[in-house]
C-alpha cells in the first residue's frame, strides 16, 4: 500500500483479543468497514474499533506489531 496506508484496529471482546488489518483499496472504495470487519469473523455487537494512520499496538511502553 501507498505511504498514506490506513490500519483498523479492533477490541474483539468475544474472544478477549486485539485484530490490526491494513485497509485494502477495496475497503476505501466500498466504504462500509463493518460488513467487512462482519466477513473477518467479528461479532460487531460485541466488539470496538478504530481507523488510523499508524500501524502497532503500544503495550508497556513498546509498539509491538501485529502480524
């Protein structure tokens, strides 16, 4: 992806974890993050997510990073 590359971030609290995915052209284009984040497998009911510019999650005072 471009250098303008967008992440999304989500606290799945079904399962008690944290998802990080690169937003795909496709996503930008279709505009409608939820249904996607819906095929990924996340229960949207029970989950919070957010769009950013940066990629990694920062726990202890490290950015650690999400493969």
């Amino acid at each position: 992806m471009n250098k303008e590359a967008k992440y999304v971030t989500i606290l799945d609290f079904d399962n008690g974890r944290v998802f990080q995915y690169e937003i795909h052209e496709e996503w930008i284009d279709n505009g409608d993050y939820e249904l996607i984040l819906s095929d990924y497998g996340h229960n949207l009911s029970n989950c919070q997510w957010m769009v950013h510019d940066e990629p990694g999650i920062i726990t202890e005072n490290h950015r650690e990073y999400v493969y």
